[in-house]
C-alpha cells in the first residue's frame, strides 16, 4: 500500500514540475529520484 501512496506521489510531483519548468521534449533526458526502502523489499531481495 505505501508504494500505491508513494507513486502517486512521484506523478503529482512530475505533473507539477512539468507545468513549472514547460514540457520535455521527446529528445530531452528526463530524471525522477526514487527511494526504496527497506519494506519494500522482498524475500528473494527485488525491490519493489
């Protein structure tokens, strides 16, 4: 459920910095931070 909650996030941040900073062109480099932490990963250690 927390990475539900945290990838909405992630869009609601994107969306709002894209109207901020204007669109990214298709040829453009594009970069998200992303955190995983320890909860989310599994038995076999994938990060989910």
């Amino acid at each position: 459920m927390n990475v539900m909650w945290r990838t909405m996030l992630v869009i609601w941040r994107a969306r709002w910095r894209k109207r901020r900073e204007g669109l990214v062109s298709p040829t453009g480099v594009a970069r998200i931070r992303l955190t995983t932490l320890p909860t989310d990963i599994d038995i076999l250690r994938h990060m989910n």
